[in-house]
C-alpha cells in the first residue's frame, strides 16, 4: 500500500471532463481496460472531483459553458491540493495559439480532437511517469504544512495568519515581476518563516509583556533554528523555505538579524516576506497588542521604506493595497470582523 492509502497495483485514476457526453462515452471505450475513471460535465464538478479524488491525470476539453477549461486549469494549478496534477487539453480548437496558451497555463499536453484511440493512450502514458513526481512534491507539501502547524502550536499566531501572510507575499511576488511557478513556490514555503520558533521557551514565546534584552537575544535565535530545521536541501522549495526562516527579520538598512545584512545582500524572498509579516502582525490582535487599522500598518510601511523594507517593495505594496483588502476580507480573524474594518 502506497502513503496515500492506495495500492500499489491498482489502476491509475482519470478525471475526464467535457460537457459533451458522446465525447465522454469515446473516452470511457477508450480508456476503461486500463484506468479507473471519473467524469465530469462542467468545470465546477470537474474541481470539486479533483479535490475530492485527486486523480493521477485529468482529460480537460476547453470550450464548456461557464467556466472554461483553461480556467479550470488555472484554478488547478492555484490549488495546493491539486497543483502536482498533470492536465492534458482534449479540444476542437486547433490554432497554434490555443495549443501555446494551454502549455502556458501548466498542461502538460495538448490533443485535438477528432483523436485516434492509439494517440490518446500514448500521450497519457507517457505522462504518467510524472505522477510519481508529483506526489515527491505533494509529501514536500505536506511535510512543510506539518511543520507550519507544528510552529503555530509554540506561537501566539492563529492559522489565518500563515495563510494570510502566503497569499500577499504571492501577490506581492506577481507584482514584483516572479513567474507564477516561482509565486506559487513563495506562497508554499512562506508559512514556514517561524518555523524555529519551535525552540524557543514557552516562557519567552508567550510572555505577555515586553523582553528582557536577555529574553531577546534566545527570541532572535529563532532564525537561526528555523534554518537548521529546515536543513540543506536539494528541494528548491525547502530551500527557498530555509532561506526565508533565516532571513526574514533582515532590514533594508542593516539593523536587522540574524546578519545585519543590508539592502540587495538580503535574499529578495525573505525581503517580501518582511512586508507580509509585519503587516499582519501589526493589523491583528496579540496577546500584549490590539489591532492597529490598516491605514496606520500601511503609514508604518511608507515611513519604514528604505529603512526597514526594500523601498520598491514597499511601493508595490502600497500599490497593490486593493488587492490586500481582499485577502484580508476573505481571511479575516473574528477580532478583525468584528471590529477592525480593513478599509
């Protein structure tokens, strides 16, 4: 039995999704000797079976009342659960740039129909390999998710906060210029950045009150631990994580820890981290703190650029304030619903 609690000889699963379902019949005839199937007629039922299922490879036409399939895809490839799937176009469309669209939005491939049965088996098997990939990446997900709660459980930080902090540092990452691969890998090793807070006493992790410069000194280690639990890896992605533990606390100006490093010298990822963080910290409520608003977390960011934030980063981040409101407003805390209006 595999890790996901399925055997090792059973069939491979694939979601097949067209909204006509004569094409969905060629597909069953096709394909039931040798896979187990699902089918989907729209691109709703289509996300929520993968979610559900989690398929080895998805069948995708494109053209589909509501929603489409390219977003579909685009949906799949934001969903953590659902990123490493590979998807496959099966489509009526046949320009060369509906073909370079698909691949750009992450298929893995593109067959136009009317299709021979030989060229449909062909391309899903040499696919397939890739699925093993992608569950390498999944247990790589799965284990800085595990590490994330693990760190969440040391801190007075709610859940929301790691998923808040994510979803702007991806957002400040598009909007910096970063490819929506690389964003994506941002938005996953993000939660990570406190993970070392795990080796810091109770005592001093939760006291209500100000640090002594003596409590101080073990809080700022917490950079330092977070990168040796996060290791050395050949994962880019917990490499990218470690890094970010490492650094996040670095100012623009030098004042920062663990290295007092300055400006460019600071990873750029651990920069956009900064501005995450900081700004949910200031806009949530804390055991020592009530929440500020965000207009006054947002004048802290303007009067710190160049000091403690990358002046560019902070005007992006200033720039990108409508899209932060969302963010907040989708996960805000209850303290923030209650009584601290983002707008």
């Amino acid at each position: 039995m595999t890790a996901t609690g399925h055997l090792t000889d059973a069939k491979p699963t694939i979601l097949a999704v067209d909204d006509e379902p004569a094409n969905l019949q060629v597909l069953r005839h096709i394909l039931q000797p040798s896979y187990r199937l699902l089918f989907a007629r729209s691109g709703a039922s289509a996300l929520e079976l993968a979610r559900a299922n989690r398929p080895d490879l998805i069948l995708l036409d494109i053209v589909m009342p509501g929603m489409s399939g390219y977003e579909v895809c685009t949906v799949l490839k934001q969903d953590p659960h659902t990123v490493t799937i590979p998807v496959i176009f099966v489509t009526a469309l046949t320009e060369a740039g509906d073909e370079q669209q698909g691949l750009e939005m992450g298929a893995v491939d593109y067959i136009v129909k009317p299709f021979s049965p030989s060229v449909v088996q062909a391309r899903i098997r040499n696919h397939l390999p890739s699925v093993q990939v992608g569950q390498l990446e999944e247990a790589h997900l799965q284990i800085i998710r595990c590490l994330g709660t693990a760190a969440k459980y040391k801190d007075n930080e709610t859940g929301r906060h790691v998923v808040r902090m994510s979803h702007v540092v991806k957002m400040l990452a598009l909007a910096a210029g970063y490819g929506e691969h690389v964003a994506n890998e941002l938005l996953h090793a993000a939660p990570m950045h406190d993970v070392g807070k795990i080796g810091i006493p109770d005592a001093i992790l939760q006291k209500p009150g100000r640090l002594t410069e003596e409590e101080w000194a073990i809080m700022r280690q917490h950079t330092v631990i977070g990168a040796r639990i996060l290791g050395d890896h050949p994962s880019g992605l917990l490499r990218l994580a470690a890094t970010i533990a490492l650094y996040h606390h670095e100012k623009w100006d030098g004042s920062g820890y663990p290295q007092g490093l300055t400006g460019q010298a600071i990873p750029h990822a651990a920069r956009i981290v900064a501005l995450a963080d900081v700004f949910d910290a200031l806009i949530s409520v804390r055991p020592y703190k009530k929440a500020w608003t965000a207009e006054r977390a947002l004048n802290l960011i303007r009067s710190e650029s160049g000091k403690h934030f990358d002046p560019d980063l902070a005007r992006l981040f200033i720039d990108c304030t409508p899209e932060i409101v969302r963010i907040y407003e989708t996960w805000a805390d209850a303290q923030q619903t209650a009584g601290q209006p983002l707008r």
